[in-house]
C-alpha cells in the first residue's frame, strides 16, 4: 500500500502595526458604552 501525503498550505502573513492597540482600544469603548446603558437601566 503506498499513501500518498498532501503537505498542507500555511498562509502567513506580516502583522499591522497598531492592530492590536486599535482593537483593545475599541472594545474598551464598547464595553464602557454597554457599562453605561446598563448603569442608566437600573438607576
């Protein structure tokens, strides 16, 4: 019995810089807005 063997593809890429601080600064915000709305719904 032979096999045969696909090598599997990596897609790769170079990272963006500023990504990863746009996006932990944009889920602050969205969860400091969620914080208020459900501060002002029990208050």
């Amino acid at each position: 019995m032979s096999e045969e063997r696909e090598e599997k593809m990596e897609l790769s890429h170079e990272p963006v810089p500023g990504y990863r601080t746009t996006f932990f600064i944009t889920i602050t915000i969205g969860a400091l807005y969620l914080a208020i709305i459900l501060f002002k719904t029990l208050a």
